[in-house]
C-alpha cells in the first residue's frame, strides 16, 4: 500500500469516527465542528478528493435532516 493511499485510509477512518460521534451528540452546540474539521484539514491535506469532500458534507447534512424531524416529533 502507498503512503498515499495509506493517508487517504487513516483520513477517511477518522472522518467516519467524527460522523459516528456526530450521530451521538446531533443537537448539541458546536455538535458538527469536528467532523467538519477533519474533513476539511483531510481534503485541505490532499488526503481526500473533492468529490469526497462534498460527499462528506453532505452526510454531516443528512444527519442533521434525520435529526430535525424526529427531534420535532419527540417535541
């Protein structure tokens, strides 16, 4: 395995823990920041694609989607 590839592997693991952890604390303040930390520092170090960027987001956005509504049921 490349070293590039190997970054790429540590970085993506370290954004799907800081989703993961995302999942748990959704709601709270400041719940997203280090997600979106990790994968801007991930793509701002070359570790992950554009693509991968925006796909990232848009999972920190989808959380927050499945999020709101059952937090508006449980209300």
């Amino acid at each position: 395995m490349s070293l590039q590839q190997r970054d790429h592997d540590t970085a993506v693991g370290w954004i799907n823990t800081e989703l993961a952890e995302l999942r748990r604390e959704v709601g709270k303040p400041n719940a997203s920041a280090a997600a979106r930390s990790a994968i801007t520092l991930a793509f701002l170090l070359r570790a992950i694609s554009d693509t991968e960027h925006r796909e990232f987001q848009a999972r920190i956005d989808e959380i927050y989607a499945d999020y709101k509504p059952s937090h508006a049921t449980a209300a």
